[in-house]
C-alpha cells in the first residue's frame, strides 16, 4: 500500500518536528498537521519562522523548506482525517490528575477522543499509528473504540514511539539510532507495518527500521525512557555520596563510563531530571507494574522518582545551609528555566520546584532564561498551586538581561545547562552582587577555579 496523504493529530513538540521531517523527506506525500489549539496551528502558519510555537535548532529550515508544499498546519481535524490513508495521534498524555491512577497513571482521555473522532469521520481503510507514548496495551482499546463506532471501513493500528530528545530533536529525526514500528502479526498489519517502514526508508538504513509486535513496540517507548531516567538518579544518588566523602561525581562518572559495558552518556549530574517524559512514564510503568500485581517491579522503578525529587531538595537545603541557614529577605538569580538547554520547553523543569521551594522560604528569585517567556514562568509556579498568583508574581521576577537579573542578587543558581553562562563576565556578575557572593552550580557547567578565583563562594553537584 503506498501511502499519499497522512494526517497527524497533535502539533506539539513531537507531533510537529516528526511531520516537518517525514514531509521534508517524502514530498510526494502530502502531511497535515492537525491540532484543535488554533492559536498554536496559526503560530505553525506564521510567515516569520521565529515565531513557530516551538523552539528548535534547525526546525525553521525544514519548515521553511516544506511548509506549503507538502506539509500544512490546519485546525480542520475531520477533513484531514477523511483525506488520510495514516493517521498518527500525537495528542499529550499527561499524568492522571483526578480519580483512579491519580498522579500515576496516564490520562488517555484525549487519545480516546482522537480514536472515536477518527472512527465517526472516516470513510475508508485507515491505518492509525500510535506517537504518542502510551501504556502498553492501548492498542487494544483503540482497536476497540474504531471497530465499535467505526462505519465499517478497516482500522490497523500501529505503535510508533517517538525517541526523539527536545533540543537535539532535528538531528535525533534525522538521524535516528532506530525506528520501532511495531504491528498486528496477521497479513493486513504486516502491510500495514510495511507501509510505515516505506516511509521511514526514505532516510532511514532499512537495518535501523525494528519492527516488532504492538506490546513489544509500546512497552520499549516506556523502557528507553525509564532505563535513561535511571542512569541520571543512579549518578545524582552517587552526587550525595561524593559530597559526603570527598570523591568527585564527574571523576567517577567519567572512570565508570570508560567501561564500553557502561557507556558515558547519561551520567552527567545534575539538579534533577525533568521534561514531559521521564516521570511521567515511570509512574505509568509504576503504575501498570502495581495493577499487575508486580509490587517489587513497581517499587524498583519508584525510586528513581524518589531519588529525582531527593535530589531536587537537596539542592535547595544546601543552597540555605551555605547562605547562613536563611535566605529569607534574600535574591536568588537564576540562569534557565527550560529543563534543558536549546528548548523553550519547562514541563517538569528542576527550576520550578526549586524556585517554589525558595519561595516557601521567602526568597525572592530573579529569572533568566534565553528562550522562556515570564509568562511560561509564573504558570509555571502557579500550576503547583502553593499559594495565590499574586504572591507568586511578588516573589519571582525576571529579565532578559542577565547582568541585570544578577544585579544585587545575594547568590545565582544555574537551573539549566546553556551553553551562553560559560562565556559571560563572571568578574562583572560579582562587581555586581552582594557579598559574599555565592554560585551553585545545578548543571556543573562553570568554571570552579576561574569561580573561586574572582571571589564567588561556589558548589557544584557532587564534589
Ligand atoms: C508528546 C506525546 O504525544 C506524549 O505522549 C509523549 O509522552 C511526549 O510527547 P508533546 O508533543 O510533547 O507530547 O505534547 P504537546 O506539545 O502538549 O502537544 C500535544 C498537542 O495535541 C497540543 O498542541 C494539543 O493542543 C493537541 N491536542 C490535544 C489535540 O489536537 N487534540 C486533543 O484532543 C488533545
Ligand atoms: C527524553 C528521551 O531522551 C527521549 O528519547 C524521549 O523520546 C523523550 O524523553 P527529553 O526529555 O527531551 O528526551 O530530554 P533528555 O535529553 O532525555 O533530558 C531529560 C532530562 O534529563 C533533562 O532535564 C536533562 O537535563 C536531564 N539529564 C540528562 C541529566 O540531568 N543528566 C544527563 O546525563 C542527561
């Protein structure tokens, strides 16, 4: 089956570099972009690429190169529908907030909307692909849904987890280390499965292509994710240890990840892990593990997530330790907010609960961050609900200057691991400052000596 239109429903950070890309390689296939926030689709439309909704390198390019062409951002959800032969869901599936599997399980409401929108509206075969990261057997219940209140045309689902990290996502789409297509083991879901390695060939090594059963292919997207986030609390648990008996958590990291069976990537320190991702998927995986009765499977990957939190707290308790056990009256300059460098992205940023938790200690925090507005910011913070947004906006300031966001400030914390605070003029930031002043270093980028030399007081993670 050659496949000439697909649709995909959700423009978000995974929905709409995926497409950009698939498009940019296949221009004899027309993609539309669907998403029902309209504000977010005319930003997608936008003529002047620095305004796409999203921030990432080279996404402007591959935009600019197919945007028109072949790739289109539309608010029309059922046209697109009915026009596709594939249909990729790439809606979000956050973490349950209300009833059973709160603040566990993933919530697949909006899945399930997509699933009954596409059975009501399609009037041919449709093949509908799984992007978004889901709990293993979802599939089934789309399966479910589309023959249930379909109008009698054939659905063939497919999982297709998207491996790609924000920030790097143009080169991790180029250049994947794998595709993981997985399908229905019968004759219609091989052609199927085969119809999506056609289009992933256009790129990709035909070796890099995996396919797999749908199980095997939902519960890897977990796994890879929840095998990264361990690395990093495995190596922020060993953070703790090396502050408490002289090692260095970088010395460490590097003599471990020589060994070719451990590798050296993932193991940087760090104030925390965070992003849309990794916690959200292991209390998935928590969760399913204890709906299985798995209670020692559950427990272990849980405490990953303890550790993350831990680690997160542990920051700021050294933070108010240092600073003479009071940071009350105070102002803490951050440098970022994103949850990494090179995204204008904060879901689950370190940075917010740290900030919240200065805040309950009367702080005041002054913000910069190259890519994040004020206004991501303060949602941000009030999202966690600790007090009115009238006092969150008292306490947490920003600039986009951040000699001035430093001006005054007792101490300065990196959040976020941007390449730029490497080459500012630490001599100017501390004339600036009150003194003692003092640098914690969350992402351990900084010069420890250049540091210590102009007069900062610093602490890194792990040493
Ligand atoms: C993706 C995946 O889908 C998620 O499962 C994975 O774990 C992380 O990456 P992401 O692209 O980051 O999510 O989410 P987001 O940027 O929030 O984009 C989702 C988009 O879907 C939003 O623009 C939202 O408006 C849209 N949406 C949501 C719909 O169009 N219809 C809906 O019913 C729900
Ligand atoms: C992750 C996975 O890497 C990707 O494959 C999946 O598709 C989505 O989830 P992402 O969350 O975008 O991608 O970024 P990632 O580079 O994995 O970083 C996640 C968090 O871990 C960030 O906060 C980052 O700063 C932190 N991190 C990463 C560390 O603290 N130390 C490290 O060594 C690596």
């Amino acid at each position: 089956m050659k496949i000439k239109n697909i649709c995909c429903i959700g423009a978000g950070y995974v929905g709409g570099p995926t497409m950009a890309v698939i498009a940019q390689k296949n221009p004899d296939i027309t993609v539309t972009v669907v998403d029902v926030n309209a504000q977010r689709i005319q930003d997608w439309n936008d003529p002047d690429l620095n305004k796409l909704p999203i921030y990432e390198p080279g996404l402007d390019t591959v935009v600019a190169e197919a945007r028109g062409r072949n790739l289109f951002f539309s608010t029309d959800v059922e046209n697109a529908i009915d026009t596709a032969e594939m249909i990729f869901i790439s809606v979000n599936t956050p973490t349950k907030t209300y009833g059973a599997g709160k603040g566990m399980a993933a919530d697949l409401k909006y899945v399930e909307l997509c699933a009954r929108q596409i059975a009501r509206v399609a009037t041919s075969d449709k093949i509908v692909v799984e992007k978004s990261t889901l709990p293993v057997k979802t599939a089934e219940a789309i399966q479910s849904i589309l023959d249930n209140t379909g109008n009698g045309v054939n659905f063939q689902i497919l999982s297709n987890p998207e491996f790609l990290a924000e920030g790097t996502a143009m080169r991790d789409l180029a250049m994947p280390d794998r595709v993981l297509i997985g399908g229905n083991q019968t004759k219609e879901g091989k052609e199927a499965i085969n119809a999506l390695v056609a289009i992933y060939s256009s790129w990709v090594a035909k070796e890099n292509i995996l396919t797999t059963n749908l199980w095997s292919s939902e519960l890897s997207k977990l796994t890879a994710n929840a095998f990264l986030a361990q690395r990093i609390s495995s190596i922020n648990s060993l953070s703790a240890l090396c502050e408490a008996t002289g090692a260095n958590v970088s010395e460490v990291a590097k003599a471990i990840g020589m060994d070719s069976r451990i590798g050296p990537k993932f193991l940087q320190a760090s104030v925390g892990f965070g992003g849309s991702c990794f916690q959200k998927d292991i209390l998935n995986l928590v969760y399913i593990s204890k709906s299985l009765g798995l209670t020692e499977v559950a427990d272990y990957w849980h405490q990953v997530i303890i550790m993350n939190n831990y680690q997160r707290e542990r920051f700021v308790k050294n933070m108010i330790k240092t600073m003479y056990n009071t940071v009350s009256g105070k102002t803490i300059a951050f440098l970022g907010w994103a949850f990494k460098k090179d995204t204008n992205d904060t879901r689950e940023s370190a940075a917010i609960y740290v900030a919240d938790m200065l805040i309950e200690e009367q702080a005041t925090i002054k913000v910069y961050d190259p890519k994040v507005t004020e206004r991501q910011m303060l949602g941000d913070l009030d999202y966690l609900n600790t007090r009115s947004q009238k006092e969150n906006a008292r306490y947490l300031q920003t600039n986009d200057d951040p000699y001035k966001a430093l001006e005054g400030a007792h101490a300065v914390a990196v959040l976020t691991e941007w390449d730029e605070f490497k080459s500012y003029n630490w001599q100017a930031m501390y004339d600036a400052m009150q003194k003692p002043a003092f640098v914690f270093d969350g992402r351990n980028i900084l010069d420890k000596q250049e540091l210590e030399t102009i007069g900062f007081i610093y602490t890194a993670i792990g040493s």
